[in-house]
C-alpha cells in the first residue's frame, strides 16, 4: 500500500515522503491516527504543489534574514551602563538593551533571537550572535560603556 506521511513517523519517514507500507498497517494505524493519506494521483499532485509552495517561502524566508544580516554588517553599537570603580556592571546588561541599540541604527530584531557570546560583567567589548535563520547567524559587536 502506497501513502503520503502528513507527519514525521519515526522509522518510517518524514512529512510529504511516499512511502510503502504493508495495507494493514496502513489501513488500521496510519490512516486513522491522521499520520498518513493514500497515494492517489490527486494527493500526490497536491503534496507536490504543497513542497513547492513551501519550498519557495523558506528561500524567501531565508532571504530576508540575509538580507538583515547584511544590513547589520560589521556595526559597532555602545550600549550604556552603570559601572562601579573598578569597571564592575551594577545589574546586567540584557539582550532587550541590545535589541534597542540595534533599533536605534535601524534593523529591527527581536530579542528571544539574541544571545551573549560571553556574558558582559564589565566594561569593555563583547560580542553577541544574531539567530535570523537556521542558516544564517550574524555576528554583534559591542561595548558596553560607563554612565
């Protein structure tokens, strides 16, 4: 019996895939649970259809991550912090005050996609990564400056 996975089945195949399983396995788990439809030329043409479609919105996706990537480049933003004698950070500084200094040069992202190569402690220059996609990572340079 052959049928199209609407979901990942492990050691069976992952979402879209057409594979061959015996009818009985088919016809009483697969396709009641809703893990599967049969592999008719109408499913088999949409599932294609689908693939594309899905196919060209991660390129599109991907496309504008780069795109912000690009835009950050190699910028260099001070962020502003209260800092002791010796240069100590009083607090933290937070990926929400990177998110803003990143606004404020002009590439809108959203903090959750931000994180600290190292966190900062004190004065000085750190680095932080940008999480646009699964594909592409862009690296932050900032320094964190007394008040």
């Amino acid at each position: 019996m052959e049928i199209i996975l609407k979901d990942d089945v492990k050691g069976l195949g992952y979402k879209n895939d057409i594979v061959t399983v015996k009818s009985g396995y088919g016809r009483n788990f697969l396709l009641p649970q809703g893990l599967a439809m049969l592999a008719d030329k109408t499913n088999k043409k949409i599932t294609a259809e689908n693939v594309r479609q899905a196919a060209h919105k991660a390129h599109k996706i991907k496309g504008d991550a780069q795109a912000i990537a690009d835009q950050i480049g190699d910028a260099f933003l001070e962020i502003r912090a209260k800092v002791g004698e010796s240069g100590k950070i009083f607090g933290r500084v937070t990926t929400l005050q990177l998110a803003e200094a990143l606004k404020a040069k002009g590439v809108d992202i959203d903090r959750k996609r931000l994180s600290f190569d190292q966190e900062p402690s004190a004065a000085g220059d750190y680095t932080a990564t940008a999480n646009l996609h699964k594909e592409v990572k862009q690296t932050i340079n900032f320094r964190v400056v007394a008040e």
